[in-house]
C-alpha cells in the first residue's frame, strides 16, 4: 500500500463523525470526497469543514502541510473511483456497512483500502461481499471525536490486513495531527472500549452496592488520575509493584469467584516470576527498566499544551463601545492545540484574578467592580464549562479584589484587595471571609500606593502566604511580602507581626507563582523597561545577597506588554497573560507566543 495525495481519500457518510474524518484529512493535505445520499447533510459538512479548517490544521506537525481541497458526491461509484483509501461512517447497522463495502469493493480500484469507522463492529463481519483479493487491505479506523480526542484505533480484519496497510495508514494519520494505536489482535471493543467497559463494570457495581456515590467517585478519580502528576494505569502498577499488585487481585478472585487464568495467573508467569516486578526492579515491569529512547526530538517539543482559563477584563479594542467597559469583561476556555478560544462567562465587571478547584471542578474568579474608585468588587465561581454561576462574596463585600488562588486541600479561595490594602481568604461557598493582612485602613493609606495588594500565592507545605505591594506606577517601589497562612494567636491583621519583605524595590511586581517543591518563587513585573514588563522569580532556599538583605532575582524573560497574569504549568513551564493581548508560554528561558489579539488578558489558570 502506498499513500497518495493525487488520488482521493473518500469518506462516506457527512454526519458528525464524517465531517470531522473528512477534515483530518484535509488538513494533512490529502484530497477527500465525502459522499452521503443526502444533499442537506453535505451542506451541513462544508459548513462544517469550512468553519473549523483552522482547528484541524493546528493539529498537523510543523511545518502545516498545505490542506487539501475537497468535493462532495450523492453518487457511490463517482466518489470511489479513484480512491486509495475509503472509510466508511455510515450509521452502526451491520447490513448496511456489509453491503456498503461490498459496493465499493466493486467501483473502486484494486489497490483501495477499505476502513470502518465503527466501534462497535469488527471489520471482519463486514467482508461477506468483498472480494478475498481485497481483505488483506482492509481494517478498522475508529475515530473518537476530533479535534477535541485524536486518538484513532486500527485494528485487523480477522487477522488478514497486511502488515504495511496497518503501518502506513499508522503514518498517515500521524501526518493529519492524530495518535494512533494498533490493536494486534481483532478484538471486540478494540483497546480504549474494552478499558472504558471495565471502569463502568466496577462503577456500576459500587453503586448498586451502594459503596459510594457518583460525585464521591468523580473526586476520587479526578484526584487520582487527573492531577498534573498522576500516572497512566501501566506507570501506575509499575510504581505500585507488581507483587503488590498480584496480591491485591488475589483477595477480589477469592471473594467474587473470578477466573485468573488471564490476570494474576498470567501477570505471575509472564513478569513476577521472571523478576520483573515493577520501576524499583533492574529488569522493569510492564515497561522495561529504562524508557525508550524517543524516536523524534520534535515530539517533545509537540507536547500537548493544556486548555488554559483566561480573564478578558474588557479593556481592549475588541470592544468598540467603551461606554460597555463596566460589565465587558469575560472568561475564555483557550485550547492551544486547536487555537479555539470559546467564551464560559460574559458580562462581568474589570475581572483580575482566576484559578481552578480541581475538587471542585469549578473556576474562582476577583470582579474589581464597574471602577477602581466604586468600592463595588465581588467574588464568583462557576463550572468549568461556565454554568452555575455563583456569587461567594457580593458586589461591595470588597473594594478591588485582585489575583486570586485557591488551597483545594483546605476549599479556601485566597486574594489580594488591592484599594482595600488587604489579604483576604473564605471558603467556597463565600462562607467564613476574613481578612489575613492588612495594610492600612484610613483614606488617607489608600492614596498610598506602596501599601496596595496585588499578587497572591501559597505555600502549603511549609504554611506561608506571599503577597506583592506594587507600588505607584513605574515608580520602582514595588515590594513582595511573605506571612504565615493563619494569623498569629492573639494578634490581628492589621498588627501581626511574622510579616517578612522578601524583596524591595522592584518595578512593579503584579501576580505570583510558587514551585512549593523546589521553593522557587515567580512573578510578573509590568513596570519600566528594561527590569520591568518582564517575568522573574527568586531562590528561596538561597541565603541574601552579601551586600543586601534580599534575596538574587533572576530575569527569565522579557519584553511582554505589560504582563499580569501567571500560571505555572505540570512540567515547569510558566503561562503568561499581558494587557496587550498575548498569551505566553515560557519554557527553558524561551518566550513562545500561543495566542494574540485585541483582548486585555488579566488573568490565567489551567
């Protein structure tokens, strides 16, 4: 089999899958035909092609291949008659997929491949009209739902599909910007289905035994499996030892009666025995004792970045009508893999400040209000897909909040109180709102610049908050401060005294992140060039300066229009937000821009 770009990939049915398998292609630079009896269903998929084009494509490695062009068809044998790959996405009924290959093993060339997009069906109950020729080139190519899951599953027709149709339609679809992965055996439920089946198997029998709940479940998993260090299953059992974990299945066998045959039996014959018992063994476990070599550089460098929660706060030139400036500002869901930048929340009042609860599932966010002066800053929170919305602290509790973070261990939101010249902290649902620090509390302190909060992070481990004072603007005044989480017994937070200055004479040092495991501490400074609008961070397992009291700041990057928000990632890379439009993501000391516009971004979290 020999892939081509001259000769068609056909596609056939223009329903939500096949517009989406349609798209992949193209955007790999293959030309496609999309063939449905429907007329309406064809304009539905160029509709659909045309408008998510650029998703599709950013997918694609670098450099973008130049996309394909595409036609439509009603007619089958039109459609197929140049074909070197066909892929079927028609409905889930096995006649009509059996006599939809039949069909296009008569009209389409001898060397054609023929996939199934189906989940549910494996490819060799549907080559009872196709030639025996034939069989060896066909396969099943389950699509899950690009752009958003690009994972494609291959899998053999009854053990017959060649060796080189599995690989090089592996390449191709590498090509388009999926991951694909081979079955080496025909399987029903291919490899991710027979997973999911197992995982609903087990869910289902904790609820009907009424073990747990599903919200119960839901925090496990997320907890376990979906923070930025949780390891994949097989990573997961090799850590564990798989000893361990042949012992901990011998007590589900005993109780449930379970075959073993294919589980603790062949995981003792086929690893323990052999002295593979896991990552803490000379000769591994499920994965060899020392990780393959990547076959490409660039692949690290492709790593999939996160889906990144930004505030607009409605100060830029996407909004035309300044008079709207007050309730202009929004929160966006940005997905650098596609470049799709969707609004969650509208309508909110100067935003500043965001995180996530990954406990929670929900976003936090600081409204400063319809003005700085107006003393009419909230607190709010919603689903991570921007419904339930809810107020935790109303209009006026607060005068300014400002940069936001959130302690999910505890379910407390932390910010800063910028014209109100305080650090604050309350529960989830708003509840128990106190003041932590404070700065000044007479008008006349507010007129004080160097008294305004700004900044915000924790240090969980070692029980600290750090906050910056800003300064007046450009005025190299600015200072960041660290205090213990919970105020001193007896003391307040206007007289506490376990305040430490870190740092003094910054430009104008705004949002703060913490490395709480290397105890490295960053922020963003949007004072004057060239020591300001720049991202810094400092040491602080490092003694003063000899010829100062404070701490080394090194200089990571440079040169952002005015940055404010940050956010550092599971790997160390560091997310910036600025007024000017941009965001950042910042890596081994190289600024990469992920996203520009007209927007004023205050705010980021992922």
């Amino acid at each position: 089999m020999t892939s081509s770009q001259t000769r068609p990939v056909v596609v056939l049915g223009a329903g939500i899958l096949g517009r989406r398998i349609a798209s992949v292609f193209l955007a790999g630079g293959y030309i496609v035909h999309i063939r449905d009896p429907s007329p309406q269903a064809l304009t539905a998929a160029t509709e659909f092609i045309d408008t998510h084009h650029p998703a599709f494509t950013a997918l694609t490695p670098s450099p973008h291949p130049t996309s394909g062009n595409y036609e439509t068809f009603t007619d089958l044998p039109m459609a197929v008659a140049d074909a070197w790959l066909v892929i079927e996405a028609v409905p889930e009924i096995l006649e009509l997929k059996t006599d939809i290959f039949g069909e296009v093993d008569r009209y389409a060339p001898a060397d054609c491949v023929l996939a199934s997009n189906s989940s549910s069906y494996k490819s060799g109950l549907m080559v009872g009209k196709v030639g025996e020729s034939r069989k060896g080139q066909v396969l099943n190519m389950h699509f899950t739902m690009p752009p958003e899951i690009r994972t494609v599953e291959l899998m053999t027709c009854a053990g017959v599909t060649r060796e080189e149709v599995l690989e090089e339609t592996r390449r191709v679809l590498v090509r388009c910007g999926m991951v694909p992965v081979i079955a080496r055996k025909e399987s029903t439920g291919f490899i991710f289905n027979r997973l999911w089946a197992a995982i609903k198997r087990e869910i289902l029998y904790i609820l009907a035994e009424d073990v747990s709940s599903p919200e119960e479940i839901d925090l496990l998993w997320t907890n376990m499996f979906q923070l930025p260090e949780s390891l994949p299953p097989c990573r997961l059992m090799d850590k564990i030892g798989l000893t361990t974990v042949a012992l901990i299945e011998d007590n589900y066998i005993q109780e449930r009666g379970l075959d073993s045959s294919m589980t603790v039996d062949w995981l003792r014959e086929n690893y323990i025995e052999k002295g593979k018992t896991g990552s803490s063994s000379e000769k591994g476990g499920l994965y060899d004792p020392t990780p393959a070599p990547t076959t490409a550089p660039a692949q690290k460098n492709r790593k999939q970045t996160p889906p990144l929660y930004l505030l607009d706060v409605g100060l830029g030139s996407n909004n035309p009508d300044i008079t709207q400036i007050p309730t202009a500002g929004r929160i966006l869901r940005f997905e650098p893999s596609t470049g799709e930048m969707k609004t969650l929340v509208d309508g909110q009042s100067l935003p500043d400040g965001i995180d996530i609860s990954r406990s929670a599932s929900r976003i936090f966010w600081t409204n400063m209000g319809r003005a700085t002066s107006t003393h009419d800053g909230s607190v709010h929170s919603a689903k991570l897909d921007g419904s339930d919305v809810q107020t935790l602290l109303s209009s006026g509790s607060v005068h300014t909040p400002k940069q936001l973070v959130v302690d999910d261990r505890a379910e407390k939101v932390y910010f800063c109180d910028r014209e109100g010249m305080s650090v604050h902290r309350c529960n989830f649902d708003g509840s128990q709102h106190e003041i932590l620090v404070q700065t000044g509390c007479t008008s006349e302190d507010r007129g004080d610049m160097t008294r305004w909060c700004v900044g915000i992070t924790l240090d969980r481990i070692r029980g600290h908050i750090y906050w910056t004072q800003k300064g007046p603007s450009k005025a190299g005044k600015g200072r960041i401060f660290r205090a213990g989480i919970d105020l001193p017994a007896g003391e307040t937070a206007l007289n506490r005294t376990d305040i430490e200055l870190l740092l003094d004479g910054l430009p104008e040092p705004i949002d703060l992140e913490l490395d709480e495991q290397k105890h490295r501490l960053y922020w963003t400074d949007r004072g004057e060039h060239p020591l300001g609008c720049s991202l810094n961070s400092v040491d602080l397992n490092m003694p003063p300066q000899p010829k100062s009291r404070f701490l080394k700041v090194k200089v990571i990057a440079r040169h952002f229009n005015e940055p404010i928000g940050l956010k550092l990632g599971a790997d160390g890379e560091l997310y910036v937000v600025d007024l000017g439009g941009s965001v950042y993501c910042i890596e081994n000391g190289k600024k990469t821009h992920l996203w520009r516009d007209d927007a004023c971004y205050t705010g980021i979290s992922l």
